[in-house]
C-alpha cells in the first residue's frame, strides 16, 4: 500500500524521488552525435545545446536493448537510462573520437515533480525562475548552480507528473536534497511514483517492455522513433513493419482499469479468453484516483 501523503504530494505539491539507482553516461568527442545517429532511433543529429530526446538502442531484430533520455549539454551528451543496462549499452558506444564514461558513481539524480516543482527549485538555483523551468520542453536541460555547485536541469515527465531530473555531484547531493525538502517537497518512493507512471500508461523497461519487445509492440514510437532521420541498427524491421504490416504488431502493451472476481489485477496474471492465453499483466497498481 502506498502511503497517501507521497501520493498527493505528487499530485497537488512536489515529491522528491531518489534516482541514483539509474545509470548515466558521459559522451565526449566531436564524434558523439554522429556516432549516436547511427546507433539510437531518435534523431540525435538534429539536438543543440540544451536539447534532448527520448530513445532507444535496438537489436539487428528491432528488439529493445534499452531505452534512454539522451541531453546534448554543448561540450558533452549525457544519457540517463536504467541501470541494469547501463553497462551493456556503453559496450556499443566506441569510435576513435568518442569517450564514453559511466558517471553513474559520481554523478546524482534527483527526481523532482508535481505543480511545485518549479517554484521549489527556482528558490534554489541561479541563475533561473519559475516562469523559466516552467517553460522549458520536455527532456530540454539548463545549466544553473547550487550556490557554487553546477547543476544540470533536465524537463521531466518520466512518472506522468511533470517535473524535473537534476544532475548534481554526488558530494553535494544530500545537500541539495535536505535545501529540496526544506523548501517544501515531500520524500516519495519507488512505489509512489508507480502509481502515478501506470496511471498516465507510461511504459518501462524491464517490466512492461525489455529485450524481447520492438517499440511499435509497447507504443513507444511518437516518442522514440524519428521517420525522417538515416538508418540506424534495427530500423530496417521497424519500417518494414510500418510500412508493409500497416503498424500492425501481433501483441501490444494496453491499458486495463478493473479487478478480477478474486480481488486486483497483479502483475504476472494471465490474460485469457475462452481458456486461451491472450497477454499477461505486466504492471500493475491501485489508483487512488480513478479507485
């Protein structure tokens, strides 16, 4: 049960999530963009300073071997992404000019989120305002500092609550939380921003989506998929697809809202009609909202 204060802080405040449990990359080299063009489904090329996107990193087969926010910082790529795959995916990162370096250790994430996040970190972080995080675009990033400590601030509705990812050195992260909390975000868990992400249909790999799945199967693709860029590894299926198949996949991540005869759905329940298998629960939680 999740608790209810986490829940509405969210909804109504600001949450404050811990997300150094996520990997992150450290792209540096003139080569980085073009490298990644050819590797990711989005179209890395077309990112300036301060700009960002959602993608993927694909099997020969169209199948998912990550999914990933990649943020073009000016002078370095920072990719955020789960961190079981963290590893795996800078194994596929190399050219005589790119760098590649796992800051997960040494670099923080904070999630923060809900209709005062904004105002909570324009009190913090110069040189900024309100007004200003408000209108940033989804996974767009800033540069702005915590007293003398340099953050980056990225646009975030990972969990369908808009907010926002901040990037600060791990030496300095329980500073920034404790000044976060302290200007009137609450603590929220893993669990509590669940609710919210399968509310707003928010797929995540590992659960809903993983090495098995291609990104037309988990609805992925108005956001991960550009249809205007060059090739990249797996892009082959997924035109074929599209274009041959009409987008029709023989499976597809859904919505359900209901319970069974025996209590809630749970994740890993069969799906079956007239004694056949027809899918399996793959994330699942109880709405507070929508009951």
């Amino acid at each position: 049960m999740i608790s209810h204060d986490q829940y509405e802080a969210l909804h109504d405040r600001a949450g404050l999530l811990d997300r150094r449990p996520r990997g992150r990359l450290l792209l540096t080299g003139a080569d980085r963009g073009s490298y990644l063009q050819g590797l990711l489904t989005n179209d890395i090329a077309a990112l300036s300073a301060g700009q960002g996107c959602y993608a993927a990193l694909l099997t020969a087969q169209g199948r998912m071997l990550s999914d990933m926010r990649v943020s073009e910082l000016g002078d370095r790529i920072l990719i955020d992404l789960r961190g079981a795959t963290a590893e795996s995916v800078a194994g596929f990162i190399f050219s005589e000019d790119v760098e590649v370096r796992d800051a997960t250790a040494d670099l923080a994430q904070l999630g923060v989120y809900g209709p005062k996040a904004a105002s909570i970190l324009a009190s913090l972080l110069s040189p900024s305002s309100n007004e200003r995080l408000e209108q940033m675009a989804i996974d767009s990033n800033e540069p702005l500092r915590f007293g003398d400590t340099p953050v980056t601030v990225v646009r975030s509705d990972d969990y369908g609550v808009a907010g926002f990812e901040v990037f600060v050195s791990t030496l300095k992260a329980g500073r920034l939380s404790d000044a976060v909390r302290a200007a009137g975000a609450k603590d929220v868990t893993a669990d509590a921003v669940e609710v919210t992400r399968i509310e707003a249909g928010r797929p995540e790999f590992g659960a809903d989506m993983d090495e098995h799945t291609i990104p037309l199967e988990a609805g992925i693709e108005s956001r991960a998929i550009s249809y205007t860029k060059g090739c990249y590894v797996g892009q082959e299926v997924i035109i074929r697809v599209l274009h041959r198949g009409h987008g029709r996949v023989a499976r597809r991540l859904v919505g359900l809202l209901g319970a069974d005869a025996h209590g809630t759905l749970a994740r890993g329940m069969r799906i079956e009609a007239e004694r056949k298998l027809i899918g399996s629960i793959t994330s699942a939680v109880v709405s507070p909202r929508l009951r």
